[in-house]
C-alpha cells in the first residue's frame, strides 16, 4: 500500500486515561462503561465509541462514492454499533452492526450500494475475516 495519509494518536492510561491526537483536534479522557465494570464518567468517551465513529464516518464516504459510480444520488446515514464481548478464547473480541438509511435509492439498490460499500470501505476491509460485521439497510 502506497500511504496516501497518517493518522496519529497517543494513548496513556488504557481504558481510563486520555487519548490525543498529534495535532491536537481530538483530545479525550477515557472513562471505562459501566457495562464493563466502570465509572463511565460523563464527558469522557471508549474505545469501541471511537471505532464506532470511524467506522460509520469511512462507511458513509464508501456508500457515497458507489452510489457516485453508479449515478444514483442518494442520501445516507450510517450509524456503527461496535459492541465488545467474551470471546471463545477467553480474551475479549468485537462485533459490529452497520446500519444505514439511503435516500433516493429502492429497497433492493439501497441493498446493492451497501454491499458494494462494504467491499471498498477501508475499514470493511481491515475488519474482514477478523470480526463480525453485519449490514442493514433502509431506503427512506
């Protein structure tokens, strides 16, 4: 792969600390969910909300861009459900529901343009064959 851009972020204190950005735009405090054996303090966010937010920001983009392809203009919305469980293991694992809602499109080409997003969206293909990701759609 040929880096187009970089992202960095800085990490200390795990689940309960802080997370910046290097340029400074995000700049979090962590807080454990309660779900999770936490305080979930108010203001702070997780790691699966961050994941969450990438996830359905980079899917909209893909979603958008085979609609392009396909010149249909829709519009979209996705919303990401990043949920964190007991794997088989014994460690832990993820999961992810991606729900979208396609304007200007049918049921059945709303079905089409995810599952052509989720073959060109990056983080699709970072999670493939690694966690359960699961696509639902609704034409508005």
């Amino acid at each position: 792969m040929k880096s187009l851009y970089t992202a960095k972020a800085t990490a200390d204190g795990g689940r309960q600390g802080k997370v910046k950005s290097s340029d400074s735009t995000l700049d979090f405090s962590l807080s454990m969910p309660k779900a999770l054996g936490g305080k979930e303090e108010a203001g702070a966010t997780n790691p699966e909300q961050l994941f969450a937010a990438g996830y359905a920001a980079c899917f909209d983009s893909a979603l958008q861009l085979v609609a392009r392809q396909a010149r249909k203009r829709v519009e979209s919305n996705v919303t990401a459900e990043v949920s964190i469980g007991k794997d088989t293991d014994g460690g832990f694992g993820l999961a992810v529901a991606l729900h979208a809602a396609i304007k200007g499109a049918s049921q059945e080409e709303a079905q089409q343009l995810i599952e052509q997003a989720h073959q060109v969206c990056p983080y699709s293909k970072a999670t493939r064959g690694n966690i359960e990701v699961t696509l639902h759609v609704t034409a508005v």
